[in-house]
C-alpha cells in the first residue's frame, strides 16, 4: 500500500539564510562588469544616458564653482 503525499512525513527545512554583507569592492567589479557587456539596446541606452547625466553633473559643478569664485 503506498501513500499518495509522502512529503508530508518529510521535515521542514528550515533555512538559516545569513546575510551577505557586500563590499565596495563587489560593487565595483559589478559595476565595470556592466560597463563591459552591453547586452541590448537598453543597456546601450542605459549607459548614454549615465554618461550625459554626468556631464550634466560637471557642468553644473563648474558653473557652481565659478558663480562662487567670483
């Protein structure tokens, strides 16, 4: 005679899940592994956009410096 739900007998498992701490490290090798393997034409997309959003970013920074220095 067998059963038909066996893995009702069966114990739980109970998963201690630790949490990673991740470095700064980490997030820098993801980050250049990002940079290095565009995959689709979002991800070129993506990292256009990144790129004007920093060149906005220096050059409100040499407008604020110079509005400051005079």
């Amino acid at each position: 005679m067998s059963r038909k739900n066996y893995l009702r007998d069966m114990p739980s498992c109970k998963r201690t899940e630790q949490k990673h701490i991740s470095s700064y490290r980490e997030y820098l090798q993801a980050g250049l592994a990002f940079l290095r393997k565009p995959k689709t034409r979002f991800d070129l997309r993506d990292r256009s956009m990144l790129v004007l959003l920093l060149v906005l970013v220096i050059i409100l920074l040499q407008k604020v410096v110079e509005y400051f220095s005079n």
